[in-house]
C-alpha cells in the first residue's frame, strides 16, 4: 500500500534473542542463493544457527502455509459468490466477518464484532474531464485525471480561473482565504496539489463560489491525483495529472478556457464492522494488538489484498493456545478492521472509542496488510526512522523494528523498510502515540534494480500488478514470499506476548498524542 524504502536493504543482526526455529511448513524457503549483501558479510558477521525450542512451543513452527491457503480459499469464494469483491457494504464483507466469527470461536475465542457506520461513496459511470474553449480536448479518465474519493456529483461547464499556482515546484494553491480575493463565482478553481489539504482546497473554494475544483498533481510527480476530500464535497472535485494540469494552467494563464467537469456519485451512511478477539490469557494491562484490514475494494477480491493479511492472522490466532503461560505473559488482541479501503475507518473507529485509560492498556500496535505481492519485497515498518521519509513514529517503534529484522537476518533473508505515512491502519495508533510495526511486500509502487536482485522478479514492474482490480485472486500471490511472512507475523506476535521489555519497559503507560502527525495518505488515498 505504499512505496517501499530501500535505503537500509538489508540487514544481518546478532541472533535472535528467545526460542527461535525454521518456519513451518511451507512457510520456511529460503532464497537458493543469499541476497548480495549477505554473500558479502564477513565470517565474523556470521550469524549461528537458531537453537530449536521445546516441541510445541514455536508459534512459527506451528502456522503451516496451508493453514493460510485454506483461508485464502474461503475468502476467494466468498467473494466469487457475492457479487466479485468483500467491500464494505456489501454481502462479500459481511460473510468474511461471519467467517472469521466462526473460525475465531472453534479456536476457543470469544469474539465481539464492534459495529460503526461510515460515509459511503461510489461512482455510478465514468467522470468527464474535456476542455470545451478555446480548442476542444478529452481527457482520459485513469490516465490524465481521476475523481476524488468523497466528490460531490454534478455537471458543470464554465470558465476556469487559476487560484494562485506556483511558477514552479510545491505552491501554496487553494490554501488561503487570500488566494481566492479576485475569484469569480460560478468558474472552474483550477489549482495544484501541495502544502494543505485537499478538504482545505475544496472548502476554501466553494466558499469563493467555484461551481468545481479541479486539483492537478506536483511536478515530479507521475499519474493522476488518487485524492480524498474525506467528507462529501458539495462540488464535483477532479484530480488531474501534472502533465495535464501545467497544459490547463497554461492555457489559464491565457485567458479564455472553458472546461466542462462531470461526475456521477452516489453517497450515503453505511454499517461495517471490526471483528475484535483476545486471548484469554496475558496481562490486560499490556496488551499487543495484531491486525490486518478485512475488506477488499470493489473492483475485486482482494485476496493479496488483504486477505494474504488477513488468512495470516487468522491462522496465528487458531495456534496461539497451544503456546505455554510463559509466551502469553501478555495479551493479544487480534483485530479485523473493517472499511480500510474507505479510509482507515475501522480502525480510526475502534481508536476513538477507547477511552484515555483503555489506549493506555495498549502496549504496541501490529499491522499486517498485503503479505504476498507477486513481485514484492519484504518490508518491515521503519520504526526508527532511519530514512527519514514519512511521520516519526512514536517511541519503541524501532524495537518492534527490529524483532522483524532479527527474525528474517536468522533466516538470511533479504528485508526492506517502508515508511509510516498513513496508507494502512497502524496510522491512527501512531496518531495517539502507540508504538508501530509490521510487515508489507508493495502494492503499485516500481520495483528497483536493487530490489530484484535482492528478491528476484521485475524491475521497473509494480509490486503488484493487480493491486485494486479484478485479477487480484489466489494466483495474483506469491505464496513463497507470503510463506516467510506468515513466520514472521507468528514470531513477532509470540515474542511480544511473551515480553515488551524492548518496547516499553514492560509497563505501558499513557502515551502524548503525535502532535506533527500529519500523513500524506489515508489508507488508499492522498489527503495533501
């Protein structure tokens, strides 16, 4: 869901600490030959081979791949039957829920499904984007623009004024009162993404009287905007690219352009809901949270994402009691978030619905969302901000970091890091403060040169192809990168039940809220 960061491409660690052993079955291959980095590590960096633990008390050991296949089968099926897709909303989503409900419960757990509503938004048909004066032009619709999650819908055809762009590089556009002095009521607001947020834009503009916003993308900066105005606009508010947004502020600047703007939505209040299961054993007072959004988009099943998350989950939680008291010194809470896809509203719902105390009981938040890219990498969450991209994570996050880093440097298996910017749902723990990790492979970002030496696949090629479209089905996972993941979610979720020394000193105590936290993104969309 987010563009990996290769800076630190891989890693060797000392060993790990606690029981460490190979991966179960079908979730322990190795790469025939080591990624570069490791074939060039010195003797003295070797790492020892893990001890094996006591029979029966690996998490790793005890989650086969095929306890993950048989849940990506059911979710494949679910959504073949109803109507293509789980998406909120929908009989898809709501059978999922009742699924994990059911598995949940033969496990042992007793399970509660936390119900919310949420702002649904859906196109009907195609946006139209075409300039109509002074020379007639088409936009097309996926390539040259896109319209904003949240527009309002409505068809306008007037003239265009330009609102304050920048002569080059990331402006100021739409985000003061003063930029819209000279505004003429019932035109076309033509600006250029950057600085405040699309919401800002939108609602500084219709307040000038813009009959439509139309908001292109930064220079540097490759497609159209895929925006959110998070709250349904009362305009039509589209997104082109910046290739064609600079011919539109070009043609602006001249005088005389006349753009028509359609878009064809349909809004309302839906229900959705989280599936929320603890263990019954651990502490209550230092809980880990383990999640993994449940819903798919509508354009498809949405198996890699994220049922790959999801199946890997599930499968954690059905072998958990088999782990001795001395592995579960604190409680799990495993999560199914529902509406992530909408905007991480499951579990900004679930957040906001504690209270001061409850979010202190929290030690550290796990995340898991889409585990088996076809030409993925293996990226863990920067918890210590070493490269410096995207929003400083709260205090302990770098330890989470590295019990992931640890457990793949023992298996000598190439990991990348991938930055807290808001695209999945560890972004409204971050915002109140909670440690954050977990793990992703890529969803349509670029794979580098680097990257497929490391791990193999294409270069210059999407992490995955299929990312929120119909071909996202059984096939579109890599089930040998998802295999080595699956260990690594079990790992993580046992070495922390067991202690959060490294994170927290093994009290949780109530954390300040992210006061900068300002994320680009929120879940799939841009919000700046």
């Amino acid at each position: 869901m987010r563009k990996l960061l290769t800076g630190a491409a891989v890693a060797l660690s000392a060993a790990v600490p606690g029981a460490l052993a190979a991966v179960g079955p079908g979730a322990h291959e190795v790469p025939s030959r080591p990624a570069p980095a490791l074939r060039a590590a010195s003797a003295a960096q070797a790492l020892p081979a893990p001890q094996a633990p006591p029979a029966g008390s690996d998490l790793a050991s005890l989650v086969a791949l095929k306890d993950v296949r048989r849940h990506l089968s059911a979710f494949q099926q679910i959504a073949d039957y109803n109507g293509g897709n789980r998406a909120v909303g929908g009989q898809g989503f709501e059978v999922s829920v009742r699924y994990v409900v059911g598995r949940l419960k033969k496990a042992g757990f007793e399970p509660r499904v936390q119900r919310f509503t949420f702002p649904y938004w859906r196109e009907r048909s195609k946006p139209v984007l075409a300039r109509v004066a002074p020379s007639k032009a088409s936009y097309a619709v996926g390539t040259d623009f896109l319209t904003f999650a949240y527009s309002g819908a409505g068809e306008v055809t007037a003239p265009v004024q330009a609102v304050d762009l920048p002569p080059s590089g990331e402006g100021t556009s739409g985000c003061e009162s003063g930029d819209f002095a000279h505004f003429r009521k019932g035109s076309i607001a033509l600006m250029q993404r950057g600085t405040c947020s699309f919401a800002t834009k939108v609602a500084k503009a219709k307040a000038a009287g813009a009959a439509a916003a139309v908001i292109y993308n930064k220079p540097g900066e490759k497609g159209p905007v895929n925006g959110t105005v998070e709250k349904v606009a009362p305009i039509p508010v589209v997104g082109p690219s910046y290739k064609a947004g600079a011919e539109l502020a070009k043609a602006a600047r001249k005088g005389g352009l006349k753009l028509r703007v359609k878009t064809d939505a349909v809004h309302g209040k839906r229900s959705a809901g989280n599936v929320i299961a603890d263990t019954r054993r651990g502490r209550a007072g230092n809980v880990v949270v383990a999640g993994a959004h449940l819903d798919s988009v509508p354009a498809g099943p949405g198996i890699n994402d994220n049922a790959t998350g999801a199946a890997a989950l599930l499968a954690v939680a059905e072998k958990i009691g088999k782990l001795p008291a001395k592995d579960l010194r604190n409680r799990v809470r495993f999560a199914w978030w529902g509406a992530e896809e909408e905007g991480l509203v499951g579990s900004t719902h679930y957040v906001k619905s504690l209270s001061a105390a409850e979010r202190g009981r929290i030690a550290l938040d796990l995340n898991f969302d889409m585990l088996g890219s076809p030409n993925g990498t293996r990226a863990v969450y920067d918890g210590d901000h070493s490269a410096h991209a995207g929003t400083v994570p709260p205090a302990g996050s770098g330890a989470i970091e590295k019990v992931f880093r640890d457990y793949f440097a023992a298996r000598r298996l190439p990991v990348t890091q991938t930055p807290f910017d808001g695209r999945s749902d560890y972004g409204p723990f971050v915002a109140k403060g909670i440690p954050s990790g977990g793990i992703e492979t890529g969803a349509e970002g670029v794979k580098t040169a680097a990257e497929a030496k490391a791990y193999g696949g294409r270069a210059g090629k999407a992490y995955d192809p299929c990312y929120h479209a119909k071909c996202d089905r059984m096939k579109n996972v890599d089930l040998k990168l998802l295999g080595t993941n699956v260990g690594g979610v079990a790992y993580a979720v046992q070495r922390l039940a067991a202690s959060t020394l490294p994170v927290n000193g093994e009290a949780r105590v109530a954390a300040a809220p992210a006061a900068s936290y300002r994320p680009e993104w929120l879940g799939p969309y841009l919000v700046r």
